[in-house]
C-alpha cells in the first residue's frame, strides 16, 4: 500500500466515524472522492492538537458563515451522529450571525430544521431567561472585560470611534445576549468565532480575538488548528492570511 493510499485510508475511517457514506454513483470528477478522502479527512481531520468534536464546531461556523448549505447540512447531520445536541447546533448557526449577518441564522437554522425532521429528532425546546436592557448592558460589559480584558474598549470598540453608535447594540446584544445564551460553552463560541473570522477575512476580528481565545481555556496550538481546519471549506488563502494574523498577535 502506497503512502497516499495509507493517507486516503485513513481519511475514509474518520468520514466514516462522522456518518458520511461513501459515494455512490457517478463521480462528481474523477478521482474527486479520493481527493476528499485524503486531503480534507485524511490530512486535516486526522491532525493531532485539537478534538473531533471542537473541529465539527469549526466546520459548522465555517459552512454557516459562508452559506454553503447542502454542505452543511451533510455536517449538521454527522454532528449529530457524533452526539452534538441539536440546541448545540442551532447556537453555532446564532453565534455566526453575529459576524455574517442574521440572514446567514435564518437558513441555517432552516436546515438544520430540515436535517431534524429528516432524521426524526424532535426540534429542541428550551425556556430563555429574559433579561431588560440595563440588564443586557451590564452583562455585556461584563463579557468584553471577561474576554478581551483591557483591550475591551479598544480599536472599533472606543467610546469616541465612528462605530460607537452601533457598538452600543453589539454590547448588549452579542456580548450580553448572545454571548450568554445556554446550550454552548464560551470555549465552543469562540472556536465558532475564530472559524467565522477566518472564513469571513475579517481581520480586525482576528487581532482582537485571537488572543482573547487565550482566556477562555483555548491554547494557542489549538487556535491555529481552528484556523487550518476551515481552509478546506473556506479557501486555503483565507486560512493563510488567518493564520498570518495569529503568528502576529499570539504569544
């Protein structure tokens, strides 16, 4: 067995563990499932440093982020065989509109929607504590200071920046409703983040995230395994230019 087959082998047992079949039917291009086995499962899945489950997270922002979405629901699906919770799954899709846009949550949560049905899972129920304004503004500073620390006000967040006007409503709505909602650890949202980041090209994101990842129990060789794990579903070159970003600002 050649070291290519060795390597396509080993992709097609993790595709496998995730619950994608094999192909069946004329291919898509030649060679093309071999491709995928070895680059995608058998390169980059296979990589050591970060757990299945936390590179699904990353898969899952990636795709929702980009709106490629037969792809994603063929990972929303492969989640779910690997034991994420729906609720889980339908945080991901609410924590990248916060990057993409609330229209990116609205289709992927569709699918997601679809995916349930199909397999017949129950679409999840769950009663949210609602808080007031004051509320929101309180718990939303509380997070900035939590995440970024005394980077919380920097950049596009400076009270007197341009963006002052609307980062009020990024105060409380991302960080304090969004960042705060149940169902997703705050380690599993900023993996979604860092994926969004990267597969968006927002750099500026990136240097002020990025080393905030560091204090939600993220290490460094993990956060660029967030990163490499996105170039296959978002483009090499965005992955690149990402992880060009981290060597920069990660210690």
């Amino acid at each position: 067995m050649t070291a290519r087959e060795d390597l396509r082998k080993t992709g097609a047992e993790i595709r496998q563990q995730l619950g994608i079949a094999d192909r069946t039917g004329p291919e898509l291009a030649p060679g093309f499932s071999n491709l995928t086995d070895e680059l995608v499962f058998g390169r980059i899945w296979s990589r050591p440093g970060l757990a299945l489950e936390d590179r699904m997270l990353a898969t899952l922002a990636a795709l929702t982020s980009k709106q490629y979405l037969p792809q994603l629901a063929k990972f929303v699906a492969a989640a779910l065989h690997i034991g994420f919770e729906s609720r889980l799954i339908q945080e991901v899709m609410l924590h990248c509109a916060m990057y993409a846009g609330v229209p990116t949550a609205v289709n992927s949560l569709d699918v997601v929607r679809g995916v349930l049905a199909e397999m017949n899972i129950a679409q999840p129920e769950a009663e949210l504590e609602e808080a007031d304004l004051n509320e929101l503004l309180t718990m939303g500073q509380g997070m900035m200071r939590a995440l970024h620390g005394e980077r919380a006000e920097s950049g596009y967040a400076a009270p007197a920046a341009a963006a002052s006007g609307l980062y009020g409503s990024a105060i409380d709505y991302l960080y304090g409703e969004i960042w705060n909602r149940p169902g997703i650890t705050h380690r599993q949202r900023m993996i979604c983040s860092i994926a969004a980041f990267s597969a968006l090209q927002l750099e500026s994101q990136q240097r002020k995230f990025l080393p905030s990842a560091l204090n939600v129990d993220l290490s460094r060789a993990e956060i660029l395994e967030v990163i490499i794990q996105t170039g296959p579903y978002t483009g090499f070159p965005q992955a690149f230019n990402a992880l060009a970003v981290a060597e920069e600002v990660l210690p």
